[in-house]
C-alpha cells in the first residue's frame, strides 16, 4: 500500500479520534451537571482533555510530515 495513502487513512482516524473524544467531553459536561461525584468527572474531563492533546500532536505532526 502507498505510504502516503496509508498516512491519509491514519490521519482519518486520529480525526474520528479527536471526535470522539470531544463528543465524551460534552456527555461528562452533562452529567456533571446531574452527578454528584464532580471530583470524578473532572478527573475523567482532565484525561479527555489530555487525550485530546496527543491526538491532535499526533495529527499535526503526520501532516507536517506529509506531502499532501
């Protein structure tokens, strides 16, 4: 397989990746609202956040090395 065309299908994920990770930041800022344990959620809030971060180096860092 086309190194380039593999790199393109790696960046897809990592941006469904990022996705998801956004839409889980909203959901624990709804139960947040309705739960108890906010200490909790905003452990789980801060690893999203975390997660989020490394994705989007990883993203940058392969288009950066890319020729597209």
């Amino acid at each position: 397989m086309n190194l380039e065309l593999n790199k393109k299908r790696n960046i897809n994920y990592f941006q469904i990746a990022l996705k998801s990770a956004s839409e889980t930041l909203y959901w624990l800022a709804l139960l947040k609202e309705i739960d108890t344990n906010k200490e909790e959620i905003d452990n789980l809030v801060q690893e999203c956040v975390e997660i989020k971060k490394i994705v989007s180096t990883i993203i940058l860092n392969t288009k950066s090395n890319s020729k597209f």
